[in-house]
C-alpha cells in the first residue's frame, strides 16, 4: 500500500541532520520508489527542508488575528502536491519537527483531517517520531529558542521547565500523546525511537532513519559533511539570553552574533563541562514521567528494554558566576570586534583600489579631452614623430 512517511520530530532529536540527508539524496531516493518532494511554500526564516511546514505555519491577518481560510488552503495545496506525489511514487516522505507539538494545541484538528485525507486519497500514513529524555528534551529545547531569539528566549531554564511543563503537557507526557495519536492512525503505524545513539541501527541516526522507511543506507546515498543546528555551551547560552533581551537587535543582526557563539561553544564547553539541571533536579524530573515512559517502551517500541537510560552524568550544574563566564564572554567580544575590523580592513581596501582606478580613468579620460582640442597637433605628432595609430 502506497504509505506517507511523516516524521515529526520531536524536536532536538537530529531532525534538521535527517532533513538535510533526504534533501541532499533526493534524486536517489526517487530510485528506492521514495519521494521527499520540494514543496512550493516557503516562509521567513524556515529551511526548505521542513517541507511538512505547510501543516503548522500559522498565518495571519494585518490585524494580528488568524488567517484560517489562508492557512487552510495552504493545507490543501500541500495535501494536493502529495497526492501527485503518490502518483508516481510508492512512498512520500515529509518532515517537520514542530507536529509533536503543535499537533495537541494549535492544530488540533490536523491528524484527523490528515487521517481522512488519506483514506480518501488510497493511502496509508506511518509517523517516525523520535523521543529524548525529557530532561534532556528540556533543556535541548530551552537552548534552541535561546539560540533563535524566539519569545522564549529571555526566559531562564528554570522558568522554561515551569512553563513548559505547565502549558504543554502532552509534549513531554510521551504515553498520552502516541495514544491519542494511536487511536487515528493505529499502533501498528507509529514507528516510535529512542534518541540514544546505543539503540541506533549501526549507531547512527542516518541509518536508523533509512530503517524506519524500510530501506538500507547503501553507497548510493551521501552523508551530511557537517553538524547541523549544533547548541550553545551553557555559558554562551546566557550570554546569547543576556542579548535577547535587546528588542531593537533586527533578525539578521541576532543570527549574526548568534554565529559567534556557536563558533566558540565547542571550546567553551571543553573548558567548563558541566550540566543545566543538577543531579536531584534531574531525578525529580524524570520520576514525573516513569510510569509513562515504562509503557511507552512497553506498548509501542516493544524491545524488553526501558525507554531511557537512568544514567545521570555526575557533572557540576550550571553556575552563572562560574569562573569561566568571564574569559567567554571576552572571547566573545574579542572575536566579534576583530571579524568587523578584518572585514572594514577589507572594505578599505576594496575602497582605496576603488578610488585608484577612478582616479586611472580620470587621468585618461583628461588625455583624450586634451587630444579632442587639438586634433591637428595629435595627427601632426603621430606623423613626423613615427608614433603609432593603435
């Protein structure tokens, strides 16, 4: 049967690695009869690669207010595109790490409709969702939207896990959420994975993936070269907070201090290994989820394993005034103010090798204006003085 592969994320679990790998290997997964189309909606500040987008953008009025008519037809256009897709393909594959949440709250009504979308349209659909530790979930979370500057993103951990936990509770109760899902699309149609590299097939999450839509990861595919949508250290992470909190910083000169950063978060976190929760604020946590979590692993993945691992790593939490905060944040500043420099160093240089071959061609551009107003003496001199045409 023809099958829609959704795969919904959830967030912080390499979807935007698996992205890039369906996007870079289109054309040769096209030949193992598996489309990941190109769809033709594009939003602000949103990879191309999302291409389930369409399904949770919410659009807007010039009032602020929903545009449901618009996001609807958004829906269908995409839906449509599919449909095509199935056409000429056994399988169509669409990505977007944001359905596990939005799917509860926003959306409500998206899994149904999709449901009798497919059954209508003569296909089945099988969601991949990938589930993280939800202290780890947590925590993955809070540094992206810090990382982003979404609305969020001034919030400190404390505060995100609190309001997290209270506004979203279907996004870390794991159990309820594939049950109601399980209940649209059946059991037997969730394809359900640990985040944990030791439960990876060949302990790769590229290879894991090719697995879910039932193909191997042969020399014909090509990996992703690079680490995409790496986090911060916890150090960069609050001073990329600190600079949230500056509302007349643009998009585009957020993203650009926000480069730095990640630049230097990987030696930062050498430096000062630590964690963002402690040992006992960990263990709280992740007691509020057991019983949920021991069924998941039982009812839907089904390898007689627990879901997570209980191994919490025995690192010094998260200190503000940590004695590295300040060599970071020079480092920081340092980088920043030396790339402006280089890069005004280099448009001085563009501007003085402008400016000489203006002032080249003016000097030429005299010398034909002086040969203009005497035509006779240049014809004279060219003639008795052997001076050539050309």
């Amino acid at each position: 049967m023809k099958t829609l592969y959704l795969h919904i994320g959830t967030p912080k679990t390499a979807t935007s690695s698996i992205q890039e790998f369906l996007q870079i290997n289109r054309k040769t997964l096209e030949k193992h009869g598996c489309c990941f189309p190109k769809l033709p909606h594009k939003y602000p500040y949103v990879c191309s690669n999302r291409n389930a987008h369409f399904m949770v953008e919410n659009l807007y009025y010039e009032d602020g207010t929903r545009d449901f008519p618009l996001e609807m037809e958004f829906l269908r256009e995409g839906l449509d595109n599919v449909a095509e897709c199935m056409k000429e393909f056994d399988n169509v594959i669409l990505s977007e790490e944001n359905l596990w949440r939005v799917s509860s709250y926003s959306h409500k009504e998206l899994f149904p409709y999709l449901e009798q979308e497919a059954r209508q349209q003569g296909y089945q659909i099988k969601i991949i969702v990938y589930l993280r530790r939800q202290d780890q979930f947590l925590v993955s979370n809070w540094n992206q939207c810090v990382k982003q500057g979404k609305t969020s993103c001034r919030q400190t951990l404390e505060s995100f896990i609190k309001t997290t936990q209270k506004k979203y509770k279907l996004v870390l109760d794991y159990a309820s959420k594939l049950d109601r899902m399980a209940e649209l699309f059946g059991k037997e149609n969730l394809i359900v994975r640990r985040f944990d590299p030791g439960s990876w097939v060949r302990h790769s999450i590229i290879h894991d993936f090719m697995d879910c839509i039932g193909l191997e990861l042969t020399e014909d595919f090509i990996l992703p070269s690079r680490m995409v949508n790496p986090g911060l250290s916890g150090n960069n992470a609050e001073i990329k907070r600190i600079i949230n909190k500056e509302s007349s910083f643009s998009k585009e000169e957020n993203t650009f201090l926000t480069t730095f950063l990640k630049t230097l978060s990987p030696e930062s976190g050498e430096r000062y290994p630590c964690s963002m929760l402690s040992r006992e604020e960990t263990r709280t946590l992740l007691n509020k989820y057991a019983a949920g979590n021991a069924r998941v692993a039982s009812e839907y993945i089904k390898d007689n394993c627990p879901l997570f691992t209980d191994d919490i790593p025995d690192l010094p939490r998260w200190e503000k005034d940590n004695p590295y905060m300040t060599e970071d944040i020079i480092r920081f500043f340092s980088l920043v103010s030396i790339d402006l420099r280089r890069e005004n160093e280099i448009l001085r240089q563009e501007l003085k090798d402008l400016r000489q071959t203006v002032k080249d061609e003016q000097k030429v551009l005299r010398i034909f204006k002086n040969k203009l107003k005497h035509p006779f003496c240049t014809l004279w001199n060219r003639i008795f003085h052997h001076e050539s045409f050309t």
